[in-house]
C-alpha cells in the first residue's frame, strides 16, 4: 500500500476560475506572497532578531485575447477597475488525483498590455496585478 504520492502537477490539470467564471483562454498563472523583514543589530556584529513589516501580494495572469476580451466586457469595459477573486485548483479527482486549491482575494489588475508582431499566430497578454490575500490549501 502507497502511503505517499510523488505524483506532480501538470499544466492539464490546472483549473482556474475568476471573478466566478472558469478561464478556458489561461496561457499562464503566478502569484507571490512577500514580507518585508530586515535583521535587527543591537550590540555586537550578528544579528539579535529578524523585525517583520508589510506583507503583499502580486500576481500575474497570461490570457488568450478572446478571453482578456470576454472578462474587459464582464467588468463594464475596464478590467483596471475591476477587483475579484481567483481560485486556482491542481490536480484532476477522475485521475485519482488530491485538489490542491489556492485563492487570490480582492485581485485587482494593474497593467493591461496589448500589442502583436509580425509571425504571431495568436495574441497573448500577460497581465500582472495585486491582492489583498492569498490563502494556500483554502478549503
């Protein structure tokens, strides 16, 4: 009997959905939990402590044009005025597979570039933005 699975995640078996609707036109995910920390020196030349500031939240979404386009009329024109959540799911249950879920809380995008060039046989945007949380294994 296996009692530990080394099995990893493929891009397959990624599902995410936001601001309530599964994107099907995601080329690309990633998001990044940060803390400011900074080594506190009193008497002597190491460090007595490590003193924590401000944690924040970035993210980053590559979408096919079709789907940039569907969620820009979704938020009334103006994906920049947007704020929603993001739920990011791996693994596949029909392959046996344990879902490991993540949200992004209160996403809201921060650049949206556009543009082609020459030979692009489709059009893809990598759209990087900010949260207020992101909460690993969220049940």
């Amino acid at each position: 009997m296996d009692i530990f699975n080394s099995k990893e995640y493929e891009w397959s078996s990624i599902s995410v959905v936001m601001a309530g609707r599964l994107v099907t036109g995601i080329r690309a995910i990633s998001y990044t939990k940060s803390q400011e920390k900074e080594a506190l020196y009193a008497k002597g030349d190491k460090p007595h402590s490590i003193q924590r500031g401000n944690k924040s939240y970035e993210t980053s979404v590559t979408l096919l044009q079709s789907e940039l386009e569907a969620i820009e009329q979704a938020a009334g024109g103006d994906v920049l005025d947007a704020s929603f959540d993001i739920i990011v799911s791996y693994g596949n249950p029909l392959k046996g597979d344990v879902v490991h879920t993540d949200l992004i809380r209160g996403c809201e995008l921060t650049e949206v570039p556009k543009g082609m060039k020459q030979g692009d046989r489709f059009s893809e945007h990598e759209l990087p933005g900010i949260a207020l949380d992101i909460v690993n294994n969220y049940v």
